[in-house]
C-alpha cells in the first residue's frame, strides 16, 4: 500500500486483548526518501485509516498515522509511524 518507494525501517509487534477480543497491535516505521516519495508518504499517510484490508485470519480493527516527520533540504525525507490493531478473526 506504501508503494514501492517506501523504506521499511521497523516493525514491533505485542499483544493486545479486551473483554471479548484478542489480537495484536503492531508499530511500522517507513521512510520516504525524495520529493516523489514523500508525495507517496503522505498518500499512505490520508488513506491509510480507511482502507479495507484483507488478511487472512484477521480483522484490522484500528489502522492510524500515529506520526509524521519531514526533513527539508537537499535530501528532504519523512518518516512515517503507523499503528495496528489486528484482531483474530476465528
């Protein structure tokens, strides 16, 4: 959904629970690196919170930006945060 632009940089992953559901919350940290990939970085950035996934076993719940960084100048680049709530679809 980044595009092939993007730069992956991190992933954690931890569980998460509720009354009544269990899954998992996941971290992505992207880079965009150039004044084309950061065009396509914020494009992930506004889509990103309703696009309808389909993975297998699994309801994304909750899929948000949680940060943006943008660095200007010769090399400009902006670092991406995305967070995940994965929950099991039994």
């Amino acid at each position: 959904m980044a595009g092939p632009q993007a730069e992956f940089l991190t992933h954690a992953e931890r569980p998460w629970t509720s009354a009544t559901f269990e899954g998992t919350r996941h971290i992505v940290i992207l880079a965009f690196r150039g004044r084309d990939a950061m065009e396509r970085g914020e494009a992930f950035g506004s889509a990103l919170p309703d696009h309808e996934f389909d993975i297998p076993g699994h309801l994304v719940a909750d899929a948000a930006i949680a940060s943006i960084e943008r660095e200007n100048g010769p090399s400009p680049q902006m670092r991406v945060e995305a967070d995940f709530l994965l929950l099991r679809d039994c």
